[in-house]
C-alpha cells in the first residue's frame, strides 16, 4: 500500500510517499480502507517538532473515514464494509489505517465519507469547547481564536445555534476575517484583539473564551475575560512554554480555565468520546453546522496541504484523497 511518513523533522519536503505493508488489526483494533483523511494542525506540529511522536520513521495522521477493511478479536458493533470515520494515534495517512475500535465511529444517516473525514477531529471538539468544557449559556458572549480554521468555522456556528448573545472572532487577516463572519461570528478582529474585546463589550469583557494558540494569546484571552468568565485552553499552536495560572490570575473576578483534547479524550474516557461525538455529529446531521472542505489534495500530495495550512492562509477544512 502507499503511506506517507518522514524519517527526520522539518518542513513539509521531509513528506515523502513509500511503499509499506498492509497494516492487520490486533486484539480490540479494526482496519479500515481509508478513503479520505483529515489534515490538522496537530500534523504540522508531529512533522516539524515531534509533537507525539514516538520515534521515527512516522506516519501522520489523527482522523479519517472509509470502510471497514478487517476486525480485530474482541471487536463488537462494526462488520467489514461499513462505511466508518476514526481517530487514530497516526497512520492515518495512508491506503489502510489501524485504529483502536472504540475510536471508530460508523457513519451517521446523511453523512457521507468526505463529510466525515472533515469533522470528527473537528466538531466533537468544537462541541466541547462551547458546551462540554466552556457551558456556554443563552445570551453569554463568546471569543474564539483561529475563527476561520476547522474547530472556528464550527464552534461559531455552534454558538450561535446555542443563543449566545455576542459571538466573536480572532483571525490573522482580513480574508479570513470576511470568511468568519460567514460563519456565525458577529464581529472579528484580526491581529491583536485584547483593546478591541473591551471596546465592542463596553468594558465588560466576554463571558467565555476559547484559545487554541497559548503563550502570550493565553494571556490576552484570560485578560478579555468578564467576571465570573470561563477560558478554555485546547492547544498550544504557537509552542510557548506552558504558562502558570493561579491564585493572582483567577481570584479577583472569579475566573476559570478548563483544558480540552479530543486525543486524549480518546486514550482516557472513551466511552465519554463515543457520546461527545454522537452529540455533535447530530448537529451537522440537522443541518445546524457545516464546515467548507476548501482545499482537497491527493495522498501523495501531502507535503502541498501542510504548505498551505503552514502558511497560515487556509480556511475551513483540508482534506487528503486517499
């Protein structure tokens, strides 16, 4: 079969195509012929920096859907051709993936295979983020970075359909700033943003804010917030070091800061992830979300995706064609 992997970290030329055995499931694992894969940030940061990577050689990729291609012993629920979404540790770029049973998720009715390969690492989070972890109330104000990356273009919609009273948006240009407002969001500021909150809020700050990017963005997002207001952190894109919050941070308004990955999600409660993701798949079965594939690349041409989503350019969703 054909993969992709690389053998040292770097830019996205260290992507190269290989040959590679048919990958078998073992005890409580399926196969599946892979028929798209999601590209993720996550991806970028496993190539350039190792970021959960266990050694190398390494094959990318986090989610994918196709059929069901072979089950491993103890499996129960999935039979071979069922037509499937997953998540996987990695390997998902490639002809055939293996991923642990309880990650593999059959499709819902009305959502096809490219559909699927565009959310499951990317709705159920975004479903989290404003339900789940920041409980997101009727009227509240919500502030979102990356808003027109995949996770953004959804959690605004989410929002919204969720009654939030104000929803705002944090992007690096103006094109993708035209593209938020598409989406759900009310208002979007590009580049710094902590000033702009305060003013489009009278002073008050917003009520949740979700921050993908940590650092010194972590920061901004924690100051934005109102009293009593909620953070929740699900990345850490810009590669800061971790940063401390406590006491000082926290006491004077009564603030709080949750955490969210939808990987180790996976690892630590999956039963939890099979209802998150029932839960959020149903909102893109009912037409309350949809997120644009805008840009579609053949497998061998993954090195030109993760150029693209390096550059910071991309909206929506990338996708491999396996």
């Amino acid at each position: 079969m054909r993969a992709i992997e690389f053998q040292q970290y770097g830019g996205p030329e260290v992507l190269e195509a290989v040959e590679a055995d048919v990958p078998e499931p073992g005890p409580g694992q399926v196969s599946v012929d892979v028929a798209y894969a999601g590209v993720n940030f996550a991806d970028l940061k496993a190539r350039a920096e190792g970021y959960r990577v266990p050694a190398l050689p390494f094959r990318p990729g986090l989610e994918l859907s196709g059929r069901v291609r072979a089950i491993g012993d103890g499996v129960t629920g999935l039979s071979v051709g069922q037509e499937v979404t997953a998540l996987t540790q990695s390997g998902a770029y490639a002809q055939v993936a293996v991923a642990e049973a309880a990650t593999v998720f059959p499709l819902p009715q009305g959502v096809d295979l490219r559909t699927a390969a565009s959310l499951l690492a990317v709705l159920p989070t975004a479903y989290a983020l404003v339900h789940t972890v920041g409980r997101l109330q009727p009227g509240e104000s919500v502030l979102v970075q990356g808003a027109a990356g995949g996770i953004g273009t959804v959690a605004g919609q989410l929002a919204k359909a969720a009654g939030a009273g104000a929803v705002y948006g944090v992007v690096s240009s103006a094109a993708k700033a035209e593209y938020a407002r598409g989406h759900g969001y009310d208002e979007v500021f590009v580049g710094d943003f902590e000033k702009a909150v305060r003013a489009a809020t009278g002073e008050r700050g917003v009520d949740l804010a979700l921050d993908p990017v940590g650092g010194e963005t972590l920061k901004a997002s924690l100051a934005s917030l109102a009293v009593f207001g909620r953070l929740v952190s699900f990345g850490n894109a810009s590669s800061a070091e971790p940063w401390q919050v406590g006491q000082p941070e926290l006491y004077p308004t009564g603030l709080s800061v949750g955490g969210f990955s939808i990987l180790t999600l996976a690892q630590t409660a999956p039963a939890e992830l099979r209802t998150l993701v029932e839960r959020a798949f149903a909102k893109a079965a009912d037409g309350t979300v949809s997120l644009p594939v805008t840009a579609q690349f053949a497998l061998e041409e993954a090195a030109q995706a993760h150029r693209l989503m390096g550059a910071r350019k991309s909206t929506g969703k990338l996708l491999l064609t396996v």
